[in-house]
C-alpha cells in the first residue's frame, strides 16, 4: 500500500491496510528459514509476524504522511522500529524480568522455545532492526545523498531511542520501582523512556523521512508524541486493571499483582480516564499547524486512547 | 592517538597505545554516571572499560593504516565492534547461556548486579554501539558525502555481524551443538559466525572508513580476516585445554566440563597447533599486496596466534 494511495480510506481501511502491509514488510526484512541457523530464524519469525496492533508502524505512517516521506524509507523505519519493540518484549517476559507466559495470545518465545534461544532472538531482532534501517538495497530512484542523510540520521535517532537513554534506561528504572512508592512524576518518567522514547521514534523518524524538520515542525511532533505516548501508557494501565487477559493476549492484573505502581494506583480509574482524555487534547492541539495532513496522526491518537486492548 | 604518528612505534608500544587510546574513547562513548539510570550505566561501564585485550580495536586500527582511515571514524568503528562483543559476553555469561561467574578476572555482570541488570546492560550496549557508529558530532572537518556514505555502510555491515547471520546466529549453533559430535567444517562453520563475524568486520570497518574497498581489496581482507578469525578460535580452544582461570583471566577448562566440541577434541593439542601456524601463514599471504601499509596486519596475526591468554 502506498502512503499517498490511503489518503482516500476511513481510518479504519487505512490501519487494516498499513498493518497488513506490515506483515508483508517484515516477512520480507526477517530473515529466511532457508538461512542458516534455521531454528533462531524460526523462533524470531514466530514472535515478529502475525501479531500486534503494529501501534508503531501506524505512528511511522501517519507521521509520513505529513512531509510526503517515500514508501522505501517508511517500510524500513516501521519494520526496525517493530523489530525493536518485538525484541523488547520477549526479553521483558524472560523469568529473570516479568516471567511472562503469554504474548499476543500465544506462549512467549521462553515458554515455546528456550531462555537461551529467547535471549539470543532478542539480541538477533536488535541487529536486524539496524540492519533494515541502514539498508540502501532499492533506494536508488531517490536522491542519493539526500536519503543517505536522513538514514543515517534515522538509524542514530533509533539507537538513541532503544538504549539507555530511552528504552532499555525506562526498564531499568521500571526494575528498580518495584515495590517502591512513586510519585506521579517518578511514574511518568519512566514510562516517557520506557515506552514513550520508541513512540517518539516512530513519529519522528516517519517524518525525519521526508525532509530535515524545522525545530518547530520538531517541536510540535514532540509535543505530539509526548502526549500520545503518555496516553498509551495510562491507558494501558487502565485495561490492566479493568480488561481480562482474552480480551488483552497477555495476562491481566499483573501490574496490581506484582506490586507495580500504575495510574491506576496512584490516581484511581476515574482520574485516569481523564488524563487520558486531557492527553488526547494535547495531542491534537499539537498536531494543529500541521492542518489536513495530520490527520491520520489525529486518528491514531483517538484510537490509543479509545481501544479495548 | 593518532593511528599515523603510530608508524614510528615498536608493536608492543603500539599495541599498548591503541590499548590505552580505547579506554579513553570507551570512556568517552559510554553513558556517563550523572545521567538517568545510574546504576544501569554504573553496570554498563564495569564491564566495558578496564579489562579486555581489545583484539577488535586492534584490527580496526591497524585496517585503518591501510588506507589512513580518519581517526574519528577509527574511534566510532572500533568502540562500537567493542560494545558489541563486550554485550555478546555478558549475554553469553548469564545462567541460560553459560552460566560463567569471572570475566576478564572480575565478576561476571549478572552476578556483580544480577540477571535482569545483566539482560538490560547487554541490549544498552548494542543500541550504544550503533548510536556510537552513526554519531556525525565532530565530523564536520571530513567530506561530509563521502563521511556518511562511509557510516551508512559500517552501520550496515555492523549489524550484518552482529545479527543471525554472524555473531547471535553463531551463538546458536554453539548452543544447539552442546554435547553432538561436530565433523571439522560444522565447527568452522560455527566458529565463522560465532567469533569470525564480527572479527572480520573489524578488520572491513578499519579499511572502509579510508575509502570505497575494490574488489580485490575486499576478497585479500576477506581471507586475512577468514584466517585470523580461525586462528584466534584455534588458539582458544588450545589455551582452554591448556592454561589456567588465572592467566585467563576466565575459567579454564569450561569446553571439557561442559561437554562442548573443539579444535582440540576433534584434532588433539599437536594438530591444533600446526593448523593455528598455518593459518597465520594463510594470513601473512592475504596482506601481500598491501605492501607495508599491512604491518600492524601481519604484526596482530602473529600476536593472536602466540598469545598466552
């Protein structure tokens, strides 16, 4: 599907269509079972494909949208942003971090495979995740040094994003507070690592994709993300204390039973639900000098906010 | 130091100031303990700075005066080579993989810290490593087209080694080979990916920072680097049957207790030592047509294979 082609859909046409271009995408940037070692391929292809709202590849898509960014640098942005969070998640529900038994609605990688091939998968997805962003295969038809450029620009906003200034610090703060009283803003800080620096990512680097951004066009789109990203988190909070695990593919209340500070926890659900819905605001107030072609971002911010799962 | 003024140095010296030189820009390349998380970055630097033979860095440099590789480069390729083999260790070192309590004759990282700190440190370190090789910062004196177009291609060839179809894919036939009698090639094989990738992207690195490789030039590297890289496996194995955890610096005698196949189990110590000889003759030829400018080359070729730890 091509980004400019969608413009045309409902919202709900344009994700089905984005997420099912992800599958193809990614199948088409893991690598082989016809590659040698076949079962770390395997076990890498099991947990990447067919799963996942793909939250991140919409984020990169709608973003693209707004500075026309070429469908080249859009599919390999989205899938190394996946390959990323996909990684992240299976080493999260390994035994030594949350002890996770169900993903997705299917057995983690541990619990189908083994520790050491969940940790090997892991770190396998990471590489492959820079690997597609500094692809150059099938670039050629756009200006060369321009793209190069922005690549390169990509691939250091994505390591900066996934590491400890970003994902991997948010985990290990998150560790740390088990157990512990945080104050809001504690809990917010970690989740603006945690998962907000990948949300970010996402609807930067679908922008950065098109052209070298204007401190307010940066400005603005961190605004944006910052919201949305907050959002997503509450939110999440608010399905774990209220959603069963059919409904979520993963195991409900396990933020109250490990003892995990939540929104839910510290503000009780009915003043989560507001934030979520001030956050909401915020997001599209941000998205406001952008006019019409924001209007996919719009979207995704009302459905990170209004899903059920 | 410069790699250029090193022309003038006796191998020790030089070797010693390349030594010196990595702690510094590893130093310099790290997380520092003032930013969030501390402790997640106190870990990352305990077992990346002040131990290590840095045989990566080593290649990096001496590839690079090959073809006076800019210095900036150098330091980016060879922090990041390092990063990722440092991750790889510490990953390697946890109890799902092989369970090793001393590293570089200090404490392994999951048992300093422990198994979730150890996890997380190891993904940081490979996000660092690709933040490290795309950073542009105090590029600007370099032909910017050419600079990028050279750091685009190391991310790229970076990841390629580090990913399944070098280092993690390595590491998963090593896992799955655990107790099965390996014939010859499946060993070289293994050991190819496991060490060689990433040995072999060193020495790729080094050179590429300097100009776009011929390919002549790629496949006399390829093989100096295919030879070095077995050697140095060779000789491994041999210092495992033979030398003691505190020369190591590691525990000895880990492949016979854990059952795992190796140049010694499979051609006994004397055949061992001869193919490590030959295989440093094999690396000697490759560099022929290099001239001198292959001296720090040939000089580490002989270094990997009469070492003592």
């Amino acid at each position: 599907m091509s980004a400019r082609l969608g413009a045309s859909l409902s919202f709900l046409d344009w994700m089905q269509g984005v997420q099912t271009a992800m599958e193809q995408v990614l199948d088409r940037f893991l690598p082989t079972l016809t590659q040698v070692p076949a079962k770390l391929h395997e076990a890498m292809r099991y947990t990447a494909l067919d799963g996942g709202k793909r939250v991140r590849p919409l984020l990169v898509f709608a973003a693209g949208d707004l500075f026309d960014t070429p469908l080249p640098l859009l599919e390999r942005a989205a899938a190394a942003l996946e390959m990323i969070h996909v990684y992240s998640l299976v080493h999260d529900d390994m035994p030594c971090m949350d002890d996770d038994a169900l993903r997705r609605g299917k057995p983690t990688v541990h619990v189908k495979y083994d520790e050491a091939t969940a940790l090997l998968v892991g770190d396998a997805l990471q590489a492959q995740a820079f690997a597609v962003m500094s692809d150059a295969v099938g670039l050629s038809e756009l200006d060369a040094v321009a793209t190069m450029q922005r690549q390169l620009g990509m691939v250091q906003l994505l390591a900066q994003a996934a590491g400890s200034a970003g994902m991997c610090g948010g985990q290990a703060i998150d560790l740390a507070s088990v157990g512990m009283t945080l104050s809001l803003a504690e809990l917010e800080q970690m989740h603006r690592l945690k998962t907000g620096a990948l949300l970010r990512a996402s609807v930067m680097l679908g922008a950065m994709g098109g052209k070298t951004l204007t401190a307010a066009e940066s400005a603005a789109l961190d605004e944006y993300a910052g919201a949305v990203g907050l959002a997503f988190q509450v939110v999440d909070d608010i399905l774990d204390a209220t959603a069963d695990s059919a409904t979520l593919g993963k195991t409900a209340g396990k933020d109250a039973a490990d003892n995990k500070p939540t929104y839910v926890s510290i503000l009780g659900l009915g003043e989560s639900q507001a934030l979520a819905e001030k956050l909401r605001g915020n997001a599209h107030q941000a998205l406001a000098p952008f006019g019409d072609k924001a209007r996919r971002l719009r979207e995704l911010a009302d459905l990170i906010v209004q899903r059920k799962a």
